[in-house]
C-alpha cells in the first residue's frame, strides 16, 4: 500500500514538471487546480501557489546544462570550462579556470556569442538587456552581463559559483536569456564604475554559451 502511494505520488510530480515545460499542459492544471479549490479549501491553497510559480516558469528548462570552454585570447594561457545550469531559483554558474596571473579579474557575459577575434573584442560590449550602467551586481544599475571580479592565487586558478535568476538558459524572454552570449574573462579587476564596461582591460580568455 506505501509503495503505491509513493508510486503515485511520484507520478504527481513527473505531471508536474512536465506542465513546468509546456504552456498548454499549465492550462490544464489551472483547471484542474479551480476544481480542487471547491472541493477543499487547504488544498486549493497549496495548489494555488504552484500554479503561480507554473504560470511565470512556463518556459523554463530545468535541468538544462550549457558548458563553455573557454579559449585563451590576446596572447594568455587561460583555459577551463564554465558552465551553467537551469534550476527552479535560476542559472548557476561554475567557473573552473586555470593559467591566470595571480590578481583580480573581472568576469563579464558579453553581448555577442563570437570569440573570432584573437582580442575577444568579437564578443562586442556588456551584455545589457535592461539598458542599464555599468556596475556592481545587486548595486543600483548594473548591466545583466556584470558578474563581477574573480580572485586568483599563485597558482593561477580560479573558481566562481554564480546563482541568479536574472538569467535563464534557452527561454522565450530574451532579457534573461543567455544562451548565444559571450563569457569573457579580463586581465585587470573590474572598478564597478567606469562606463561602460568597468575598465578591466584586456580579453584574455572568451567562451561562446550555446
Ligand atoms: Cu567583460
Ligand atoms: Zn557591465
């Protein structure tokens, strides 16, 4: 008897992530969720908030994992992989980066997913959906793309885990998403206030996120 209750409510939630994916399949469940609100007034409350989160999430692909590997640019011998996972809070991001000068440097989504140029410049500026300045994340105005500086020791490597839900890998709201973007990694810190881009100098590794 556990097992099938268990089994069922397994079921439940395969239904649920699925509606999680497909706009029709949420409008069913609003349905299906009014229903259940008649009938009992604790439950339709419960229900009512994951059709909230059903609603705004629609297209959201949980789960969905891009991997960038980033290519050395502007003569350094920077290289590692960053990547980056679609979860019900957001994105997160892993940066796992090696052949760094010891110091700070900024790390920033640019706007164009091209790493053509031996410079990075392809990448073109910020990635700024929002038209905002230049800044420091969760500061005032800050471009989407301003993930802020990483800090390298005399071994050369750097880590970064990065969560927002100001992203979104792949879905229909393009001020959030940020697959076809640039990942561009700077020789110098970023100072969170020279426009428009925070005066990190050089390009010295670039990743394409697609
Ligand atoms: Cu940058
Ligand atoms: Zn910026």
């Amino acid at each position: 008897m556990k097992r099938i209750t268990i089994g069922m409510i397994a079921l439940t939630l395969t239904l649920g992530v699925t509606s999680c994916k497909e706009g029709k399949e949420t409008e069913k469940m609003n349905d299906v969720m009014e229903h259940t609100d008649d009938s009992s007034h604790d439950h339709g409350k419960h229900t009512e908030r994951h059709d909230h989160t059903n609603h705004e999430d629609s297209t959201l692909m949980i789960g969905k994992e891009v991997i960038v590997t980033m290519s050395a640019k502007s003569g350094s011998d920077v290289n590692g992989v960053i990547e980056f996972m679609q979860t019900e809070e957001g994105v997160t991001m892993n940066a796992d980066l090696a052949g760094l000068t010891a110091g700070t440097h900024a790390i920033h989504i640019h706007q164009n997913g091209d790493c053509s140029s031996d410079d990075g410049k392809s990448a073109g500026g910020h990635w700024d959906p929002t038209s905002e300045d230049h800044g420091k994340w969760g500061e005032g105005m800050f471009h989407s793309g301003d993930i802020g500086n990483l800090e390298v020791g005399a071994d050369g490597k750097a880590t970064l885990e990065f969560t927002t839900d100001k992203w979104c890998i792949d879905c229909d709201d393009e001020t959030r998403n940020i697959v076809g973007k640039g990942i561009i990694v700077h020789a110098s810190a970023d100072d969170f206030k020279s426009q428009p881009s925070g005066a990190a100098g050089a390009r010295v590794a670039c990743g394409v996120i697609e």
